[in-house]
C-alpha cells in the first residue's frame, strides 16, 4: 500500500480513449497508428488492473491524494481512517506509513514490484509515475497486487530465502578460498642454507618483519627473492592478512595501471560493469610484493609515488579516492642507482622504496649451501614427480658446487631435474652433471677444489680452497646434530634436548636462530 490500491471499475476513474472502431463485416482490427496502439494498450492496461488488483489509488504531483478504487477503501479503518473524506486529499506520506509513493513522483522511475509493511499488513504493491503529453511527471499510480504475500506466497518466499543462503554460503567460501590464495608460501625456514651470506640473509629478514616500512630486496634472478618477501609477510604482523604479488615485467604497459589501482565500473568499452579491483586493493590490510620494480614505467611511476605518499588509489576511470594500507615489498635484479643516473627511474621513488634494504646473495657466493639446497631440491622433484629423490655423490656435489651458477637456483634446479630425467636410477653419474653443464653453455666445468673427505666431514673449506670461518662450521655442525637428535626422537623437542644435553628453552633458541 505504499501507495497501493484495489479492485477499481472503469467508471470510477476517467477513461482514456478507447481503441480504433473496427467494421463489422471485416472483424476485430488493430489500429495501425502508434499512437492509437499506445492509447489501446494504456486502456487495456489500466482495466486489467482495475480487474485484477486490490486496490488502487492515485497521487498529484504535490503528493496529494487524488482518488482511491473502492477495493482500497477496506484498508483505511487499519490505517486509521474511518472515511474516504478523511483520507483523500492528504499527502500520502502522512497517511501511508513507509509508502514510496513520493519517491516515484521525484524520480519518474517505477517501483515495479516491492514489498510495502505498516499497520495494515504486508503487501506486495507496485508503483508507476503518471505523465502529461509532454512527458512531464503529474503524479502516480499505486497498486495493491496481494495482501499477506507472507502466506500466499510462502513457496515462492522459501525458495528465495534457500536460494539466498545458497548464495551467501557461495560468497563465504570464495572469500575464504581467495584468502587461502594469498597466503605465504613460504617461512624464513625456507631459505635454505646455513653459509655466513645465507644466514645474514636469515638475519635481516626476521629484523624487518618486525616493522612496517617498505622492503628492497636486491639481487640477480633465481636467488630467491620472492621467496624471502613470502617470508618477510609470513614472520610479520600482517601475516593474517593477503599476499598479493605481482611481476611487473610480465604485466603489459598498458594494462599496468589497471592492474595496479583497478577499474572503475565501465570506465571504458568492455570494462566490467562491477569494475575490478587492483593489487593494491586486494592486499588491503596485508603486504603487495611488487617483483622487477626496475622494469616499471616512468608514468606509473609517479602515480606509484603518489599512492605510497598519500595512502590512497585511484582506480582507472574513477575520480574518487580510494584508501588502502598495505605494507610494500619490493624487488629487483637491476642497478636501480644507475637506472636513476640514466634518468630511467625517478630518483624520489627510488629513495621511497630504498628504507629497508636486503641483499640476497647469489649461489656463486654460497655454495657450501648447494648440497642442503640439492637435497631440498631434489625432495620437492620426487613429491611432484613421485619418484625417488635423485643421490649425487660427494664427487658430483663438489661438481655443483664449483659452477659460477648465472642463473643461480633456479638453474641449479632446472640442470637437476634434466640430470634425473637421464637417469635410469635415483643416482646421477657425474658424467650425466657435466653433460648437461656442457650442454647449458658452460665451457669449463670443474669440481669445487675440495680436499678428500671434505664433504662427508661437512665441507670445511669454501669453494675457492680457503678455510670456513669457524663460526659457520660450529652454526652447521650445531644444526646438524639437532636434526639428528629430532629425527631420534621422532621430533620430540623434550627428549632431543635430553639427548643433546641441553635445556628445552636452549634447543628453542638453537631452532629459532637455524630457521
């Protein structure tokens, strides 16, 4: 009733012209003006609602009561009008608890089919403007289509309320999902090595999770960058929250900022009507990991800038502001000091992005940490694979580890897996390594110049012939010796400190600082 109304009879409202007349010798005819169909549909229209409905009235353009049918009259005792006199004449928000009646009038819009509840009941109504021949809005029409559609349409009600469960239970678990993606992949734990270069890595990621400032990571691809932001996100206070990574030098330019900021609903053709969120938005509350930052454009550079300043976005088509917090991890294998010296990188976003620096070393200076990095490797080969994890002997290791390693682990991984796809057996002749060295473009292959034994001894000498610092061979030594005792004692921490003989609190800070 929000402006509803009742079973009318044509006489009690003005007529509005009727159809064409037709002969008849001939039968009915449709008129073949368009205006003389408008007026037989209008006409028509308003009969079958006069028929069909429970009561009509009709409102002035001041909001005013105009006319009621006489099937809308047996409402107005529960509205608290006892006479037409009394009802007729006044404005229909005054008489008409949460009609929309006006609202029709103000925008021209019709209100189709809606729900309408106050003292009298529960109505489903519908609600259409009146225009002049100008097409000026004079007023509207309203429609009582059913009374108590709680029960006469309990079917109808029901099937919506399960399909809307259906529907909310869809969008928790695509929530959950979405946040299951984003994730870390990875803890400090995973950066494998034990090396003085591997454990400083180790040592300054754990001190920069600690804060909320931007991260640099620096070093040539393959050494494990993205590994480390992972990390970084996962020993932080945002670890809850979403990871969102994005390569900018697999992202065209041109989509670039639309992938950064979003996309405002149809900002341009075949825009999603909905718009698109950004990276930025996505990682709201969390860290976005932006991998490559030297490869990006100058002119998102500056809008880069902006957003790190001011806290805010603006998605592409948009002129509204957008606020995000996300804490940035960025990374790079180029020189971005002589990429601002050529004037290819904006010297106020390098000094944005460069608070927390982090170098990650590459294999070559590291390479006592190959054998832990090839057992890894080859662990993770054998789960996805399902074969046996490959063995190298000591003199196949000393092989690896002698190699200058430009692609650094990645490479070493992707020779691995070519080496066990030669193999006939878990264990790779060292024939089979320098093959495919040889193969990758390396001209001299040599073994790293160890002495006899020093593998199975823990590799007490570094790849070049020099004496490990005592420290790293004491760090390797006390990290092997928990693993073995773990192992003994099926991971019981407890017992493996008895059998080290150490206290529990002692094997906890052991543990935390190999991680």
């Amino acid at each position: 009733m929000s402006g509803g109304a009742g079973a009318a009879t044509v006489s009690a409202f003005p007529t509005l012209p009727g159809p064409m007349p037709v002969s008849p010798h001939s039968g009915p005819t449709l008129p073949l003006d368009a205006a003389s169909l408008l007026r037989l549909a209008a006409q028509s229209m308003f009969d079958t609602f006069a028929q069909t409905a429970m009561g009509m009235m009709v409102v002035d353009r001041a909001h005013r009561i105009v006319w009621i049918s006489e099937g809308y009259k047996r409402f107005l005792p529960a509205l608290g009008h006892a006479d037409e006199r009394d009802f007729v004449g006044r404005r229909v928000e005054e008489v008409v608890p949460n009609t929309l009646m006006a609202q029709v009038i103000e925008t021209g819009q019709p209100i189709l089919v809606d729900l309408l509840t106050n003292q009298a009941g529960t109505f489903l109504v519908s609600r259409l403007p009146l225009r002049d021949a100008g097409g000026q809005v004079i007023g509207a029409m309203g429609m009582v289509l059913l009374d108590h559609p709680e029960t006469t349409m309990q079917p109808l009600i029901g099937k919506f309320s399960r399909l809307q469960r259906d529907l909310d239970n869809a969008r928790q678990q695509l929530a959950e999902h979405l946040t299951r993606e984003r994730r870390p992949k990875h803890s400090i734990a995973s950066f494998i090595g034990a090396s003085t270069a591997a454990m400083e890595v180790k040592r300054q990621a754990r001190r920069v999770a600690q804060t909320d400032s931007t991260v640099l990571l620096l070093g040539e691809t393959g050494t494990g960058k993205e590994l480390l932001a992972h990390a970084i996100h996962a020993a932080s206070a945002r670890a809850a929250k979403p990871f969102v990574g994005v390569n900018i030098a697999a992202v065209p330019d041109t989509l670039l900022e639309a992938e950064f900021f979003g996309v405002a609903p149809g900002a341009y053709t075949g825009a999603d009507r909905k718009g698109r969120d950004g990276k930025f938005k996505l990682a709201d509350g969390g860290t976005l990991f932006l991998d490559e930052i030297g490869d990006m454009p100058l002119a998102l550079q500056a809008k880069l800038l902006r957003a790190l300043q001011e806290g805010e976005i603006e998605p592409l088509g948009s002129n509204k502001l957008v606020p995000f917090d996300a804490r940035l991890i960025a990374a790079t294998s180029r020189d971005l000091g002589a990429l601002v010296r050529e004037g290819k990188f904006r010297e106020d976003l390098y000094y944005r992005l460069n608070v927390l620096p982090v170098r990650v070393p590459p294999l070559r200076e590291r390479s006592s940490d190959i054998p832990a990095l090839v057992e890894v490797l080859g662990e993770d080969m054998a789960q996805r694979s399902g074969s046996p994890p490959p063995e190298l002997s000591a003199e196949a290791l000393a092989l690896l580890s002698g190699q200058a390693w430009r692609g650094n682990i990645r490479e070493l991984r992707n020779v691995l897996e070519q080496a066990a796809m030669r193999s006939d057996s878990p264990h790779i002749e060292t024939a089979t390594l320098e093959q495919v060295l040889r193969e990758s473009g390396i001209k001299q292959i040599a073994p790293a110049r160890w002495p006899a034994g020093a593998m199975a001894q823990g590799a007490t000498v570094s790849a070049d012939g020099a004496l490990r610092p005592l420290a790293e061979q004491v760090a390797e030594l006390e990290q092997r010796a928990i693993e073995a005792a773990l192992a003994a004692t099926g991971g019981n921490k407890v017992a493996a400190a008895k059998l080290l003989g150490i206290s529990r609190a002692k094997l906890y800070e052991r543990l935390e600082l190999i991680a």
